[in-house]
C-alpha cells in the first residue's frame, strides 16, 4: 500500500527529492592547506585563501577530488573526466570572498542509483542526479555577545560534496532509507563521517503533492535539516500542508522553508521573489578539472566492499536472510563485529544473537560496538560453549548478562558460578525420576493421551536441576520414562 496524505478530496501523493551536504574527509581545506579538522578554537584554522584575501589564488585539493570520485563510484555513478568549478555570488558576512566555489553546468559527477531496503521487504532504486564539489562557508557566532556578531573562519573552505536525488522519493519512510543508506556508503568509503549532530550531513528537503498520475506541482524546499528523524517528520508536516493549500482552493508558492521540529511545522524564510540571483560563472582562478581513466581505474579498484555487495554475500556465504544482511551490513563496525563471530561458528546462530541479545544490550546500556562490554571473541567463546554442550542455551542467556556486566569471558563465569552443563545420566535419571514421582497425577494424564503435558515434566526437570542440565538428555530420559 502507496504512502499518501488523506485530504478531503482523496489521496494525495508526495513527491520528494534531496539535496545533501556531505562534508569530505580530509585533511585540508578545498582549496587552501589550513587544517579541515571540527572543533578547533575559532579562527585558527584559516589561510589568507580562507579569508578571502584580495590577490590570493586557490589550488585544488587532490584528496578531495579523489574523495569525490571514490564517493561516486560507491553511488553506481558516471564520473566526468571533465568538470568545471563555477563562483556562485552571493553575499554573506561569514564569506569573505563574496561567492562560493561550486560547480554548476559541469559537476564532476553525474547520474547514480541509491538501493534502499523498505520495511515491507521490498527495494527501491532511488536516482542520483549529480554531486558536485564545493567550498563551505564560516559561521556567525550572535551568542558572544549582546550587540556583536563574531565571524569563525575555520569552516571557510572546508570540501563539501552536494549530493542531489532525483525527486523519486514518495513517502517519509523512503526518505529516511535514502538517507540512511547514504550515510552507511559514505561512512564505508571513509569520504564523509555522516554525524547529523555535528552538521557534516544536512539535507534540503523538497516537496510536493499531487493527485496520482498528475504532473509534479509546484514544490517547496525545507533547508538545513539536521537529523534524519526531522527530514521524515518535514516532509510530512510540509506534504499536509501543502494539501490543505490545494484543496481550500490556494496555491502553492514556490518558496524556502524552515522546519521547527518543536512544534512540527514547516514555516516561510523566503519566497522565489527573494531568491538570489547567483550569477553563476566560471571561476576564472580555476582550470577545469580533468581526470585520467587510469587514475579513477586506481581508486576503484581500492574500494573497499560497500554495503550492498556485502549483503549479498552475507546471503550466499553465510545463508543469511535479506533482513538479517541488510541490518548486519548497515555499518561497517557490525557487519565486521558479526564476521568475527561467525567465523568457524554456525552464522545463523551468530546473526541471531548479534541482531538478538547483543543489541538488545547495547541498546539497553548506551553503548555501541566500539564500547561494547563483550567483544566479538567473547561472544563467540560463549557460541562455542554451547556448541560442545558445557552449557544450554538456556544458561548461555545468564551467562551473557553477566558478560554485559562484567566484560569478562565467558568461560570465566561459567567456571565462577558453576554453571557447567549437567550431562551426567545418572544425575539426570535421578532428577526425572523424582518429578514422575511427585507427579502420578500427571502422569496418569500423559499416558492416557495428554502428550502436551511433556512440556511440563521437562520444565519441572530443569527446574529441579537448577537449570543446568542437559536439554536432549532430558528429553531422552523422560520420554523412556513416561512411555
Ligand atoms: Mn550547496
């Protein structure tokens, strides 16, 4: 079933397309060699270049485009051999220069295709239209001071990557895949960290609806969302909006909005009649960027496994199914954490509890892979111990909370609090023995056909062995038993 906004004149679709900021890993800026690094004091990482300083020439950085290029492949994405940086002009107190350097008519790539996993199990091909290259401008401090406004220069000239989808987005829920799902391949390349929270991932949301089969109506652009949970929460805010426009007889205009997840509503900032006019020209202090074949053949041999080929060998090497791949592989740490554990083990087992109990945990305590109490080997130590039968699986569940709450190994544990596996037949015998004894009812039930009743002379069993003996033996022992 369509996602759709139900108005008053019937189901509405929700066309929406992305435009993503993703800050580039590296060292130095765009175009100048003043560190790129977050968080320093202000304006000690700026160059004369950064500044904007009359007479002062950028050079491209070779990492950046590098990071570009690798990005694009990663995207299924036609490189250009030949792009173009372009000045957009417009001006702003925290840029010096009075424009930025982008790229226009030439970015240095083209076309790609994001996959994206939907909850349904189904997948979806969402376009990428181009990424292009661009310089970041500073920031303007207004909470210094009462009646002062303070420039930062240390983010002038930090490498972004615009990243901009076709509008083939329908729903909330697909935006938030996309975005996801770009996230993981950029943080899988090591060419953008994706920390919304920090702000080196933004997205420009735009949106419109229609009524099915219509051409796309005017649309509207949410700017500078900062979490993924904002962007599906703008998009729906903004598409029920805009029906109620449409169906009390308005019109959309086309405009820039701003999301306030507060009260979750979109609100205007500026209409089309105060849309800049960049005066977008080539950039006379650049040559075009031109790129050998064998220098992108380079980086795309060197790249490293992305999600969507790791998934599908998640499937056909370990037998997993497409859930299990899509939520081992979404981040790099996980889907590493889980080989480790697989390795020479049963990898549904290893999947189950890695999705299972291991998240559960980390879930519960606040932590993640990197901080985790129990480490790959551990868990797989504990796999092992129930594998060659010194503990049940029943026992594997204790022991892996004291696990959580201790970091130690498991075999540690299993040693401290005894809760080695009783596989003793004479130990068992005796325990199966006394519960049949204690039960005649019951087991006059059983033989005269109440066979649900099994599960409770295991259960009892069990108890009576403090939860420690051996399941199939016990099973074994009551069904001699009883029949
Ligand atoms: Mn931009």
């Amino acid at each position: 079933m369509a996602y759709a906004i139900e108005g008053a004149t019937g189901p509405w679709e929700v066309v929406v397309g992305l435009e993503v900021h993703a800050q580039v890993i590296s060292e130095s800026k765009l175009f100048s060699g003043s560190s790129a690094a977050f968080g320093a004091e202000p304006n000690t990482h700026v160059s004369f270049i950064d500044a904007g300083f009359p007479g002062m020439l950028p050079v491209i950085n070779r990492a950046c485009v590098a990071q570009a290029v690798r990005t694009g492949l990663g995207l299924n994405a036609e490189i250009h051999k030949v792009s173009r940086f372009d000045r957009k002009n417009y001006f702003y107190a925290d840029m010096p220069q009075g424009y930025q350097i982008s790229q226009f008519e030439h970015p240095i790539v083209g076309t790609g295709i994001v996959e994206v996993e939907l909850s349904d199990g189904s997948v979806k091909r969402i376009g990428v239209t181009r990424l292009h290259l661009e310089q970041d401008a500073g920031k303007s401090l207004h909470d210094q001071h009462p009646t002062k406004t303070f420039v930062d220069l240390n983010r002038s000239g930090v490498p972004l990557m615009e990243i901009v989808s076709e509008p083939d987005i329908r729903s909330p829920e697909e935006a938030g895949a996309y975005l996801r799902k770009l996230r993981s391949i950029l943080r899988y390349l090591g060419t953008c960290d994706g920390n919304m929270e920090e702000g080196s991932m933004r997205a420009d949301v735009n949106v419109s609806v229609r009524k099915a089969g219509e051409p796309y109506r005017t649309r509207c652009e949410v700017k500078n969302v900062n979490s993924i949970r904002f962007v599906m929460q703008a998009i729906e805010a903004e598409a029920a909006r805009q029906v109620e426009v449409w169906e009390s007889g308005g019109e959309v205009k086309q405009e820039t909005r701003l999301f306030d997840p507060n009260r979750g509503v979109t609100r205007s900032m500026r209409s089309k009649e105060d849309a800049h006019d960049y005066r977008y020209f080539p950039e006379p202090d650049l040559l075009p960027l031109v790129l050998e074949q064998n220098w992108i053949d380079a980086l795309k041999a060197a790249l490293p496994e992305l999600p969507d080929a790791k998934k599908a060998r998640f499937r056909s090497e370990y037998g997993l199914t497409a859930y299990d791949a899509a939520v081992l592989v979404a981040e790099k740490a996980t889907a590493d954490f889980f080989e480790a554990v697989a390795k020479g083990r049963d990898p549904k087992i290893a999947a189950n509890w890695v999705t299972g109990d291991f998240f559960a945990a980390l879930n519960r305590t606040g932590k993640t892979i990197e901080t985790s109490p129990v480490s790959a080997a551990n868990l797989g130590a504990l796999l092992d111990l129930m594998a060659n039968n010194t503990i049940n699986g029943r026992i594997a569940k204790d022991v892996f909370e004291a696990m959580v709450e201790t970091g130690k190994d498991p075999a540690e544990i299993v040693e401290e609090k005894g809760l080695k596996q009783v596989t003793d037949t004479g130990a068992i015998d005796a325990a199966v023995d006394a519960i049949i004894a204690a039960n005649a009812d019951k087991v006059a039930e059983y033989r005269s056909g109440k066979d649900k009743l099994f599960g409770f002379f295991v259960g009892q069993t069990m108890k009576a062995m403090g939860g420690k003996g051996n399941p199939a033996l016990i099973n074994e022992t009551l069904k001699r038993r009883l029949s």
